[in-house]
C-alpha cells in the first residue's frame, strides 16, 4: 500500500505545484492520473520516487515515509520503484544492452559498473527483459537508432531491470501515435496483470484512462479533485469532466482509428 498524505510542493519561485494532496494505492492498482498540463502530475510522481523532494506531507511506502528518507535508506528504497519518462531518458549513444544494464545500478558496486562490467546475472537478466518485451533484436543497436515506441519498450526494460514493486509512468505515450501508445500500454498492462506490479501512470488521453486504469485520481491547479474506479470513469458525468478540466475544455475523439484515442483540449 502507497499512501500519500497531505503532499504539497512549492518551487523557490512560490508556485503551489501540489496542495495538500492525499489519496492511498492498493498493491496491484493500475492507478491513472489526469489533468490539464500544469496540473502537477508529474510533480506528484517526481515526488514519489524523490526526484524533487517535497515541501510538505508524507509518502508513506513499505512502512516507511519516503519523504523523510536520506543517504543510503533513500537509495535502497528508491532502486524498488521504476520509472518511465515521456522522453525515454535513454543514453541515446549507448546501445540498448547497456542503457538497460543501468538499471542495476541501484544493487551494483560503483567502480565495475563506470567500466560497464556487469556481472553475468545481470546481463543474463537484461536479454531475459528484452525478450520478453520482444526487442532482444535491437540489444545492440544505440538508442538513438531506433523508433519512439522501441525507446519507449527500452525505457520500460530498464526500469524492469530495478526488481520493482512499484512503477510509475509520467506521460509515457505522450509523443507516440495512438497505435503506439496502445502498445506500450498493453505492455504496461501485463506487468501489472502478471507481475501483480503497482503502476501509477499519468496520461492526457481519456479513451486511454478508460481502457487501462483500474483506478483513477484527477488534479487541478495541484489539487486532489476527483476519485473513481474503472467503471466510474467510463461514466464520467460532464460535471465531473469540468471540475477536472474546467469549463473551457471540451472532448475531442479522433475516430478514424479503431480504438480511438479521446482527447483533452482547451478552447
């Protein structure tokens, strides 16, 4: 269980990124974040794996409170939660073997691996992980060879290579098209299904949140504004779509695709 209690984040120029903020996660959820850009998804997941540390409040995680963590107890508790960025994050001049290998860096010694020497089982781990994401074919290619969708399948390996219990996905499928962006998702998907893996992944698409989330939070301007499971976000009223998006925005569905992709805009 992940329970977030009372976060707030304020950046040095006074902006309130999140608000007192505070919702739990059941082991196993495919929980899906929405909201209008700005509205502090990707600080909220910035937040839960440390990347930026949080003004107020507690991330409660495993019995302990992430938010308080230092030094080596941040480390260990870190290399237990993926992440997957918008755009890869990938070392786009290594070759796709070793951007996944730096997924071991958490549990490795620090001097073999700034020589690239990874031990046997963790490179035996890493083909393992490319196969079941199904690009062992691209493992000694550069990063920067190969499509969006393959990065973003590589991005996910690497953070697969962590042993998580916890992955978080911020805009994962943002800049692919949406035959991609079911794809990546159904990977996602399977983790979570198979590996009984937590993920909490924020997305803009609503055709997207109704397919794959098993649960769902809305932020607006860094606050907590709606709750729903999987059928209630399949009958979003459109009161509840406005107090999300507001009243300027309205839904848009590009339907000359099967398996639209339902989008947020603003007018």
């Amino acid at each position: 269980m992940l329970e977030i209690r009372n976060l707030t984040k304020i950046y040095e120029d006074g902006t309130k990124a999140l608000d007192n903020v505070s919702f739990s996660v059941p082991d196993g959820e495919f929980l899906v974040v929405i909201g209008l850009s700005g509205s502090g998804k990707s600080t909220l997941l910035r937040c839960i794996n440390r990347l930026i540390d949080p003004t107020d409040g507690e991330i409660i995680w495993n019995g302990e409170d992430l938010a308080k963590l230092q030094g080596e107890d941040l480390r260990k508790a870190r290399r237990k939660i993926g992440m997957v960025f918008q755009h890869f994050n990938l070392v786009e001049r290594s070759t796709v073997l070793t951007n996944l290998l730096t997924g071991r860096l958490g549990y490795a010694k620090t001097w073999p691996t700034m020589l690239h020497r990874f031990s046997k089982a963790d490179r035996d781990k890493a083909w393992a992980t490319l196969a079941r994401m199904g690009i062992e074919d691209q493992a000694h290619k550069l990063a920067r060879e190969l499509s969006g969708g393959q990065q973003q399948r590589v991005g996910i390996s690497r953070a697969l290579m962590q042993d998580p219990e916890l992955m978080l996905a911020d805009e994962p499928v943002a800049s692919l098209d949406p035959v991609l962006a079911h794809s990546i998702l159904q990977h996602l998907e399977n983790l979570n299904k198979e590996d009984e893996l937590t993920i909490i992944c924020s997305l803009h698409y609503l055709d997207l949140v109704q397919r794959y989330s098993t649960s769902v939070i809305g932020l607006r301007e860094g606050h907590l504004v709606y709750q729903g499971t999987k059928k209630e976000i399949q009958k979003m009223t459109d009161d509840e779509f406005k107090t999300i998006y507001g009243e300027e925005a309205v839904r848009i569905s590009d339907t000359s695709l099967e398996g639209s992709v339902g989008e947020v805009v603003e007018e």
